[in-house]
C-alpha cells in the first residue's frame, strides 16, 4: 500500500473538501494511503503550463 493513494476529481470544490475529509477520516492504521483532491484539474493544468514554460 505504500503506493496507493486516492484521487478526487470533480468539479464542485466544496464537494472535493467533503469527500477529502470523509476519505481521510475513514482510514484506520495500517490501512491509510494518501489522498489528493483536484477539482476541475487546476494542478494538471499547472503542470502542463509549468512544461511549456520550461520549454521556451
């Protein structure tokens, strides 16, 4: 498990939040993995822009 983790997508952010705080509190040791949350793909985006950048 040590590289396993939970991805939340989406596209409400409050609802991302909700269902972060539900995962992370649903996990009991040794049985926790991590959790990320990107509504609407903002960090995909920035690391794509981040790529183009470097690039120049």
């Amino acid at each position: 498990m040590a590289r396993t983790d939970i991805f939340i997508g989406g596209r409400g952010v409050m609802l991302a939040a909700d269902m972060l705080d539900a995962a992370r509190k649903a996990m009991v040791p040794p049985f926790e993995v991590s959790v990320f949350a990107d509504p609407s793909g903002i960090s995909r985006r920035r690391t794509a822009w981040n790529t183009a950048a470097s690039a120049c």
